[in-house]
C-alpha cells in the first residue's frame, strides 16, 4: 500500500524541503500552503527529480480550508508534518492583542484542527506519525518574541500531551526544535510597529539585528528535513528532536545551569 503524507506551510524552506524529502522517501506527498500561487519552486523540483507532490491548498487559520485539504488527501494517512506558521514579532506591552490572537490562530489552533482531522484517519490504521515543527524557544524565553514563543511553549505541551492520548492508538508524536533555520521566514514575519517606551524599540531593534546575522550562518532548511526523515524512520520516536548547532549549544546551557544561572547566561549572549 502506498506511504501518504502530509505536510503544511510548504511554499518554502523547512516545508518545501520536508514535502520533497518525504516523497523522494517513497511517499505519495500532499504539500499543503495557504497561497498555491507561490508552488513555482516546489513543482519544479518535483518535477525535475520525478517525484509525486501534490500541491494542496490549506490555509491552516481557516478550519474549511483544513477540512477541504484532508478530503483531498483521502482515507489514509501516515504521516502529518505541523509546519505553517510565522513570527509576530514585539515586547508583550507592545504587541496588540488581535495580534496575539492571530499568531496562536496560525501557530498553534491551525495545528490542533490538523491534528484533529488526522487522528481519526490514524487512529482505523492504527498507524501513523505526527511531526510538529516547533523551535529550540520552545523551551526557553527571549525578549522581542513573546507571541511567537508563546505559540512554541503551547506547542510542546501540546505534544507531549498527545504522546500520552494518540500513544495507545499506535500513533507516534515528536516535536522538530531547529534554531535559527537560514530560509526567508524573517522576511515574512510581522514586526509591531505599536508601543510608546522608546527604550522597547531601541530593544527589538537589538534583537532584530542580531537574528538577521544569525540566519546569514543559520541550519539549512535541507537539515531540518532530514531531521524529520529520521523522526519517521526511527522505531521509537523521540518526544524531541534538537537541530542545529545554535540549538544544541543553548539546550546544553540550560541542562547544566539553574534557570537563574541560564538567564544571566543569555543576558550576557543578547546584551555583550
């Protein structure tokens, strides 16, 4: 019987790259994004190595488009790829809160409608592996951010509840944590422009600066794929999946330092 796969937020980097490593893997691979206008680059690829993608349109802040893209795919299932999202970016007094609301709209209720429809179709295989692209500031805070890793702290414990419920079914759960990812997910975010604290916006500017640097030596979006492949192919799924080498130096620093410690620590590396 033949492997199925979706995946979402594919126009680009880590979704773009997962969608064809999936296929090349042997999966008949549904590519799901919110503007299909923008699947130029992912079906020439397909194209030009003869792999089965199929470009689906799922605009993950709408539950219809979900429930339209998962008829689509059909009554199996084996593996679903949460990756849409985007970055909100501001300080907590400074973000409004429609746009709080609309970071978890995308980030993270977008998730748990596809985790909805998915489960019932894994559950009747008793089968299937649920993979959510989450961020090394899932597990810890920065400043500038705080809707976005919101979504990412909501994510995890979303996640490790599901290895629990979806478990028993035979359905495995893991969460992808990359640090900063070289694709154009900077260029889409959305950057507050609300506030009056003139000393946030010297802040945000800090920050914005510092991650624009980051992302010119960031992990490929190849490597975040491949880290996804082997989440699929492993006989026990790990609850994490720790990527890149920015990632692995600051999970390292927090294991070995109380959470005072490792604050002072990320002050020093955010304000030298």
């Amino acid at each position: 019987m033949e492997k199925v796969a979706l995946v979402t937020g594919c126009s680009s980097g880590i979704g773009l790259e997962t969608a064809l490593a999936l296929a090349r893997d042997g999966y008949d691979t549904f590519a799901g994004m919110r503007d299909t206008s923008k699947s130029a680059a992912l079906e020439e690829a397909a194209k030009k190595e003869g792999l089965k993608v199929v470009v689906t349109e799922m605009d993950v802040d709408r539950e219809s488009s979900i429930e339209s893209a998962f008829k689509g795919v059909g009554g199996r299932l084996d593996v679903l790829v949460n990756n849409a999202g985007y970055m909100e970016f501001g300080c907590v007094e400074d973000v409004p809160l429609e746009s709080f609301r609309r970071q978890f709209e995308t980030n993270f209720f977008g998730i748990v409608k596809t985790i909805q429809e998915a489960a019932p179709i894994m559950r009747r295989q008793k089968s299937g592996t649920i993979v959510n692209v989450s961020s090394v500031v899932g597990r810890m805070g920065l400043p500038g951010s705080s809707a976005y890793i919101s979504t990412k702290f909501a994510l995890e414990g979303l996640s490790e509840c599901l290895r629990y419920e979806l478990g028993q079914f035979g359905i495995r759960t893991t969460l992808i944590e990359p640090g900063v990812v070289k694709t154009n997910f900077f260029d889409s975010m959305n950057v507050s422009e609300a506030g009056t604290d003139p000393k946030y916006k010297e802040l945000t500017e800090h920050i914005l600066g510092g991650l624009r640097m980051m992302v010119e030596m960031g992990t490929a979006p190849s490597q975040v794929a491949d880290a996804i492949i082997k989440a699929v192919h492993s006989d026990e799924v790990l609850p994490r999946y720790v990527v890149g080498t920015d990632a692995a130096m600051f999970m390292e620093a927090k294991k070995n330092k109380t959470d005072a410690e490792f604050e002072k620590y990320m002050g020093k590396e955010l304000f030298p």
